[in-house]
C-alpha cells in the first residue's frame, strides 16, 4: 500500500511525508482562518488538496439536515466539467450506498482502497451514475465525514484517478484532520452567522463586523446596542455610547473592573460562559439581572441601574489565530421583562377571573382538529383538552350525541352553538355546563375555526333545581294541615331527586324521637326499614345522625359514609350487618328547628344511586327542613287551635249550664214570692234561696275575671312574710264542708319548723283551696285526701294527694291550661268550669314557684306538688279581722241611676224598706233634671254604661252643679277591672261595686254616707 501524498513544492524535505503532511494542514488551516465565508474557503481547501491529496476533491455541506455539495475540483480540466456534471445530476442522497452517504451515516472515514466496477456498481445509485463515475477514472476514494463537537457537519470526498496510486492509512488520517479543522471552521462560522442573525434584528452592525475590523469598530460606535470590547485578561477596553447610556458609566469609571472576577456574573452563571468566549467559541448569554452598583458602588450615574440584559460574546482572533479579545454584545431586555412581567400578571388575572368565574375559552381548529384551551382547562374540564375527541370524551353519555350533533351543526351550517349539558369529571362529579361558541371562517368561506367559551352552570343548575325541589315542598306542604300525611307526600318530592332515603323524626312531648315518615323507592325496603329502626332506635351517644341535629341544632353529614359511623351507629354486630347491607354512601341530617326551638330532624341519605352529597348540598337540606319544620308547627298550632275552639265551645256550654243551674231557683223564687204575699214564711225562704243562687253566679263571674287578671299578669300581690301552715289552715276551713259532705278522710303532715315563704297570704289560701276542692270534687265518697307541707333544699313544698279517679296519660300534659277538664258524668256532680288548675299554676308562677301532676293513669289517683322559693325565718304577724260596721239607722236621700229598670227599681225598694228616700231615673239626663229639683240628695249610685252619657260623665257634671252639696257617690256597675276602678276615682266616684251588689255592705255605706245639712 502506497501512500499518496506528494512532495510539498518548495519544502525542505520532498521525501518527509511528516512535514508535506503539516505544510498541508498549515496551509488549509491559515485559508480555514482567514474568512469566515465556510463556502469559498472549503473550495481553496479542495484547490490545495488537488493534488496534493489526489486527482479530485468534493466537499459536501450539511445544511438543514441535508448534504449540500459546496466544492468540487478536479486535477484534469476536462474532467472538471465531468466531476461537475456527475454532480449536478447525481447529487450525494442521504440513505444511498453512495461513499460520502454512509461517510455521514456513520460519522466515520469510509475507504475505498481499490475502486472497481463491482464496487462502481455497489456504491452508486443507478446505471447512469456508475458509468459516470467509470467515465471520472476512480481508482481509489476517500470520503471523510467533518465533525465539530460530536456532531457531523459535512463530508470530504478525495479521488485517485490518474495514477495507480491507492490512499492509506497515512492518507486518511490526514484527511481525517483537515476534515476536522475544517468542521471546526464550518462550525465557528455558522456560529458567527448565529450571531449575525441576533444582532442583525437590530442594526447592521454584524454585516460591517465580517467585511473587516476596523469598520466593526466604527459602526460599534454607532451602534444602538451596547457594545463592549475585553481584552484576553478580563479587562474593558473599549465600550460604545450605548454601552455608557445602559449602564450610567464611562470607560475610565471601569478601569480597575475585571468581567472576569465579578461575582454577580459567577453567582448567575456567567463567567464560565464569558471563559468559553476567551477559548474562542462564540457564545450566547442567557437573561440575568445586572445592578452595577453592587459591584462597582457609586460608578454608575444611571437612575435606574439594575437592567436585565442579555449578551452574545464574540471571540476576536489575532493574525497568530489565538483570541486577542471578547467583543460583548448587551440587549436590554428590561423594558421587555417588564412588559412580560405584565402580560403574565394579566394572564394570571384572566386565568383568575375565567377559574372564579367558572369558564374556559377554546378555538377549535378545523383544519388541523386540534383544540386550544385557557390555561385553566385541566382545572375546568379535568383532563387535559387537545382534541374535539378529548371534549366528547368527558360529555355526560346521555348528552354526548346531542352535543356532537350540535357542534357538527355549527360547523356545516355556520349555526351558533348555545346548549347546556353535563360533563363527568375524573373524580366521578357531575357537572353541568353552558357552552356558546361560533364559526369563523377563512377569505374562501370554508370553515376555519370554532371559537367559544364554556361556563360552568353546575351552582345555577342546582339552585333551579333546589327552587323547583322548594316550590314543590312548599306546594305539597301548604296542601294540608296533616302534618302526618303531609310529610309522607313531602318525601315523593325529595326521594329520589335529592335522596334514595328520606326519614323524619319527631319530638315527642316526652322527650323521645319518634320516626313519623320514612320513604325509598322500594315498598318493602320502607317496610324493613321501618321494622329495623324499631328493633334498633337511633343512639342518642353518637356524634352524628338524628340525635346529634336534635341536641345541637346543627347540620351534620358525610361526603362519604364510612365503616367506623356505622359501627358507631349500630347497636350490635347484626345491626351493622344490617346497615351494610343497605349500601349506604352519603348522607346529610338536619334539625327541624322553628325559630330557637328543634322540634325533629330530617334524614337524607343517597344510596345505591352511587351519588354523594356536597357541603354545597347542606342549604338547600336546611331550608327543607326549615320549611317542613314551619309546616309540621303550623299544623300543631292549628290542632291546638282546634282543641282550643273545642274547648271554650265545651266551656261556654258548661258556662251556660253553671249559670242556668242558679238561674232555675230564683225565677222559681220570683214567682214564689207573687203567689206568696201573704205568707211570710215562704217570702223568707224565697228571698233566702234567691241570696244563695246570685251568691254562687257572683263566684262564677268572679273566678272568670280572676283567672283572666291573673294569667294576664295584672294582679298585684301582697307579698309579705307568710307562714305555709296558716295558709294550709285556712283553705282547710274553706272547704270543710265539702270535705265532710262527700264523706272524705283529710290527713294532713307538716314539719315542726315553721314553713315562711315570701307571698300574698290570700293567693296561697286560693292555690291550696283549689287544690283540696280538685281533690274532694274527684274524688268517690270516702276517698282518702292527704296535705303535707316541707321543705326540700331551698323551696318549701306543698303536697296534695288524692286516691280519687287520676288522669289519663293523655290529659296530662294539659290539665294547667284553661277550661280543661277529666271526661264528666251526665249528673256533672264535680261542676266547675275547668280554670281552677289554670289559676292555679299562674298564682304559683307570679310567686316565683313551679307546680307538677303526677298520676299513674284512671283510677290511680293524683299527686299535686307546689314548690315555693323560701323565705328567711321571720316573725309573722298574725292577720287583723275587719269588725263588721252595725247600722245607725239614719235615713239618706238617695238617687240611683241605672237603665235597667227592674235592677233599679229592686235597688230602690230595698233601699226604701230600710227608711231611705230613694229617686230612680234610667238616663244621665233624667238624672240630672231630678238633682235640680232636689238638691239635697245625699247619696248617688250611679251605673256606668248609660243610654246618652257615660257614668263618668254623669258623675262629674252632678259634682259640678252650682251649690252642690257633698255627697257620697257609689259606682254600681258590671265593669270591675282594674283599670275600671282607676277611672271611677278619676271622675269622682269615692266607692266601686261591681253587680250585683251586697246589699249589707251597701247599707253601711249609706250609713256612713255625710249626714244631711
């Protein structure tokens, strides 16, 4: 094997190959250097490798990833021609079997020792091309790939066909390293052109820059770009006027500064860059914050000195090829940063206000099929958008054809797309949305894009949704006034839109939860339902569930139910089997709660649907329950409405039968006495009965106007240290005689100490006479009645206990209220009017005291247990009787003013029997004509509601006659109210009866009336 390599001409030693070798590499590596025009510096490397290396040199190029051929010389003229020609029809392909193909396939040196026709035919691509390389003479062939920092940049192909020589080993490494300072030439150069491109953005500097040095510098002094030129040791030596308005500073300012040795470039990065530069490599610089101040304090005059720059550093060779200097190119990017820095802000801003406002904005392109979205779309749609597919792919199934059916719609017809649908999201939520897009179209009227945005309505839906689940509820509840029913139809409005369960509980007056309405869809889970809850109550010990809403008065629910609340929740291993059985998900629980007070709870659990409640669910729970609660109050309020009108109905029957009962005597009476003038025996015990009779109609309309005064609250007591067994003594007294009548046994028990509360010594008497009369009325003859008084911590107690007739279970809870009263025989032998227990409970209330029932039932008997506040042990002083007043006898005049005739003329004859002189008129004018006439009228018993003229009235004009004289004015009238009794003494009256009136104490007043002048 020969080597190829001819003498050098011209050089010290023709036949040492070393130094022909580097006279070669010397020669192509100072054309290599001198331009960096890689083109035509590669065609005077192929000039000196013909035929210094062999007959023909072709230099191909890679250029956008493909071969381009940049070169071809061939030692022969004619042949020049014919290489050119084989070029230009059979240019190098990549993938072809051609040498300078696999050459850049491989990245290594492909050798063809000895050429041939077989191997013609192997390397080349056709016919043609083989009889064209035939035609060229190849004998040997070299084709050398160019690689500059691992990556092949061209190919290098060198021919022997003049001569018998054939290349060897010494050949292609000879090849080999032009090849590779050529690549790194190729390389710098594209390098530099890199740079080029960048700076020539903003002037023209870059195309000065190659045409020569000085001219660089010329046109860097112009520049608009800050241009700053170091020497190999770090130092500036030169800097443009962009440069000194960038950064505030002159050249002299950074004398003594290193670009080198500043730490901001090291801390960012920089400096090995910078060094790269200095080592003759072009080199771009990334972005990065400078403040000069930080490393030169005080040099820079600059307002703003902190800049983001960026560079390209330039290495500078000297005529030896070494680097004599870095030429560093800044940008100012600040301004641009800056407006960046906005355009992001404002992103994050649309980003913000699409994710708050629930929306994403998409363009679809047509041609291309692919789907832009706003940077929230994996937020919004849950999956990442890039495709029409991946929009279809998350549609709800059931709306999936009708939203493609639409947006095909909008595309083929231009129509606009408006329809709301739902979406599924990876996490199983189902969400409902509103998309609006609409075509756009190209200059050809095809389509172009599909430009929309899509809302998320999933919160509207759900409250049009709740408003119509409200609506219905409020529709099905105000149907009726069985809450029972009304509930059961509630739970059709709920299960299953917003529940697969549904169950109320309700408090009982006991305290107790009772489940009054349960629904599912399935009959027979209702059934076993119902059976497991009373087998299996709710616990009260649980942290959730109905009990927990009931005791706290607030929602509680799970997104999710889980094992541990239903072992919580169950009472026995059965129980939880039970429950599990029953695929329970998710479930909200909320008290029915009307006003403060929780009257149940409301239970909505979501099952084998497989749907799960959100926190977003829990209001429109709460105000079904508010509204159910209201409902269910109503409807208690109306039954007790009912039971009310029931019972004054009841009432004022009983009040009719009470009154007629004394009513029947005295018109007996009255006919009695005209059919028995004569017989003065009978008039006594006629008038005698009469008495009787009005007196019980007086305690009837006086025990009615007592209860109304004091369960309204407008009594005054007379409180005053009180001794409880005084008390119990005398309403002992005052019902003796029934006690005795019915033939009862009384024991009575009190404490040695002395029992002193704080109270109206005349209240107390009426509790506990009320108490022993309830006692002895329902009690059979000969029953047993025990009164006990003590004192049990700081209250004293009053005990009444009876073995008489009870109370069923039911009337408990009401027997304080007004006009209630135990089932009566027809003989009605226990009478009243059903509003002593009420009166009762008030007096013991206004004193502070509380008063409880107690009965096993009928026939049990009852207990009555009073407790009062106790009081300091104090003296009691012991009460003052009131003498009885003894007529005098002496006779005053009297008028008496009443419209009722018959009570007016009855008066007066009474008044007459007993020697007074009596005046009768039925108006205040008939009054007033009769005081004129008689002047001397001592005594004026005047009604209040008169025909023409108040008894006020009246009572003030009589006062105010000229020379009137003192009179004693008595009110006799039907009104006996408080407020009554105040406006009597305004007008002057010095007395108030209420009718009818003691006829007694209206003789002592007649009495004690001023004598006559």
């Amino acid at each position: 094997m020969v080597s190829v390599l001819p003498a050098a001409p011209g050089s010290a030693s023709a036949d040492d190959p070393a130094a022909r070798r580097l006279a070669l590499l010397a020669a192509a590596g100072e054309l290599l250097a001198s331009s960096i025009d890689y083109a035509q510096t590669l065609q005077d490397v192929a000039r000196i490798a013909v035929p210094a290396m062999g007959d023909l040199c072709v230099v191909d190029i890679v250029e956008d990833a493909r071969l381009h051929r940049t070169a071809t010389v061939h030692v022969q003229p004619h042949k020049q021609a014919l290489l050119e020609r084989l070029v230009r029809l059979h240019p190098t392909v990549e993938g072809s079997p051609t040498p300078a193909a696999r050459a850049l396939a491989t990245g290594r040196t492909d050798w063809l020792e000895t050429v041939t026709p077989e191997v013609v035919a192997a390397h080349t691509i056709d016919d043609e091309h083989a009889r064209l390389i035939l035609e060229v003479g190849m004998r040997s062939h070299l084709a050398v790939p160019m690689v500059a920092r691992g990556t092949t940049v061209g190919v290098i192909s060198l021919g022997i066909t003049e001569s018998d020589r054939r290349y060897g080993p010494d050949d292609i490494a000879l090849a080999e390293e032009l090849a590779r300072r050529a690549a790194l030439a190729i390389d710098n150069a594209r390098l530099y052109r890199q740079a080029q491109q960048e700076l020539a953005k903003r002037s023209q500097i870059e195309a000065e820059l190659r045409l020569s040095e000085q001219r660089f510098r010329a046109m860097m002094e112009q520049s608009p770009l800050s241009t700053q030129r170091i020497a190999a040791d770090g130092r500036t030596i030169g800097v443009n006027r962009a440069w000194e308005a960038l950064w505030g500073a002159r050249l002299e300012d950074v004398a003594d500064y290193n670009v080198l040795l500043d730490p901001q470039l090291e801390a960012a990065g920089i400096t090995p860059l910078l060094r790269r530069a200095f080592a003759g490599e072009a080199v771009h610089l990334p972005e990065i914050p400078y403040d000069p101040d930080r490393t030169l304090p005080n040099r820079s005059q600059s307002e703003r000195p902190l800049r983001w720059v960026r560079a390209f550093a330039y290495p500078v060779r000297g005529d030896d090829g070494a680097v004599q200097e870095v030429v560093l190119v800044h940008e100012d990017v600040t301004e641009a940063r800056h407006a960046q820095a906005l355009l992001r802000a404002s992103e994050e801003r649309l980003h913000r206000a699409l994710s708050i406002g629930r929306m994403n904005v998409w363009d679809q392109d047509l041609e291309t099929d692919t789907v832009t979205c706003s940077a929230n779309a994996t937020e919004f749609w849950g999956i990442q958008i890039g495709a029409r597919e991946d929009f279809l792919g998350v549609v709800h199934p059931d709306d999936r054809a009708t939203v493609d059916a639409a947006s095909r719609g909008s595309i083929e017809h231009g129509e606009p797309l408006d329809l709301e649908y739902r979406i599924c999201s990876p996490d199983g939520r189902l969400r409902w949305v509103h998309s609006l897009g609409h075509l756009e179209r190209m200059a050809d009227g095809a389509p172009a894009h599909l430009l929309g945005v899509t809302l998320d309505v999933t919160e509207r839906r759900r409250a049009e949704d709740a408003l119509r689940v409200l609506a219905d509820a409020g529709e099905t509840l105000g149907a009726s006034l069985d809450y029972e029913s009304t509930l059961d139809e509630l739970a059709r409005v709920v299960v299953p839109r917003l529940a697969d369960w549904y169950a109320i509980d309700l408090l009982t007056p006991e305290g107790e939860l009772e489940r009054v309405s349960v629904c599912h869809p399935d009959p027979e889970r209702v059934a076993m339902a119902r059976r497991l809850h009373e087998r299996y109550p709710t616990r009260r010990d649980i942290p959730h569930g109905s009990w927990h809403a009931v005791t706290t008065g607030e929602p509680n629910w799970a997104e999710s139910i889980n094992e541990l609340q239903l072992q919580r929740a169950a009472h026995n291993q059965e129980h939880f089997d039970l429950l599990s059985g029953l695929q329970l998900k998710s479930y909200i629980c909320v008290p029915l709660q009307v006003g403060v007070k929780v009257i149940g709870a409301m239970t909505l659990v979501l099952a084998e649907s497989g749907r799960h409640y959100r926190e977003t669910d829990i209001g429109l729970a709460m105000e079904l329950a508010r509204r159910a609660a209201a409902a269910v109050e109503n409807a208690r309020l109306h039954r007790q409405l009912q039971l009310a009108d029931r019972r004054k109905d009841e009432f004022l029957a009983m009040l009719a039968h009470e009154l007629r009962n004394p009513l029947a005597p005295i018109s007996t009476a009255a006919q009695l006495l005209r059919m028995s003038a004569g017989d003065p025996r009978r008039v006594i015990d006629a008038s005698a009965i009469i008495s009787r009779q009005v007196g019980h109609m007086t305690e009837l309309v006086d025990d009615l106007l007592d209860v109304s005064r004091v369960t309204r609250g407008l009594v005054e007591l007379e409180r005053r240290p009180v001794d409880l067994k005084s008390v119990l003594a005398s309403a002992i007294e005052q019902v003796r005689g029934l006690i005795e009548s019915r033939g009862h046994v009384l024991g009575t028990w009190s404490g040695a100490a002395a029992s002193i509360v704080e109270g109206d010594r005349a209240r107390l008497t009426q509790v506990v006479a009320n108490l022993l009369n309830n006692a002895a009325k329902y009690t059979p003859p000969g029953g047993t009645i025990e009164l006990r008084v003590d004192e049990v911590g700081d209250c004293v107690r009053i005990v009444v206990r009876d073995n008489g007739v009870g109370i069923d279970r039911g009337l408990l809870p009401h027997v304080f209220e007004l006009f209630t009263q135990a089932h009566r025989t027809p003989d009605r032998s226990q009478g009243g009017l059903g509003i002593g227990l009420a009166l009762v409970r008030s007096i013991v209330q206004l004193h502070g005291g509380e008063i409880r029932v107690e009965s096993a039932g009928a026939g049990q008997g009852s207990t009555f247990t009073v407790l009062l506040p106790r009081a300091p042990a104090v003296q009691v002083l012991p009460d003052t009787a009131v003498p009885e007043m003894a007529a005098s006898g002496r006779t005053r005049t009297v008028l008496i003013v009443d419209d009722n005739a018959d009570a007016a003329h009855v008066l007066a004859d009474v008044l007459r029997v007993q020697g007074h002189r009596v005046f009768v008129a039925a108006t205040g004018a008939a009054a007033l004509d009769i005081a004129a006439q008689e002047p001397a009228i001592d005594v004026f018993i005047l009604d209040i509601g008169l025909p023409d003229m108040t008894g006020y009235t009246l009572a003030l004009q009589l006062r105010g006659r000229e020379g009137a004289r003192p009179a004693l004015f008595v009110a006799l009238t039907g009104y006996g109210q408080a407020q009554d009794r105040a406006q009597s003494a305004v007008a002057g009256f010095d007395v108030h009866l209420v009718k009818p009136a003691d006829v007694q104490q209206l003789l002592q007043l007649l009495d004690a009336a001023p004598a006559p002048a």
